[in-house]
C-alpha cells in the first residue's frame, strides 16, 4: 500500500477512536486494511 493510502486509512481508523495512535503507527499494512474494512467498506449483507 502507498503511502498516502496509509496515512488516508490510519486517519480514518483514529477518528473513530477505536484505537489510540500509538497502537495505529505500530500496525502492519495488512492490520490497517483489515481494520478499515471491517470499519469503514460496506457489504452487501450491510444492506439486507
């Protein structure tokens, strides 16, 4: 993942305030897209 795309997904994460931002800039790529996606994509089982 680029860096902007990094730094677009921790952004998102430390707004919802799941996390604090230590724990954040000590994730792996894989944690942050992990934890975006089960915060932020939408499923299509979302909208039944």
């Amino acid at each position: 993942m680029s860096q902007l795309e990094r730094n677009y997904k921790m952004e998102h994460l430390l707004e919802k305030n799941k996390f604090n931002k230590e724990v954040v800039f000590n994730m792996t790529d894989e944690q942050i897209e992990y934890f975006h996606w089960l915060y932020f994509e939408e499923s299509v089982y979302d909208l039944m």
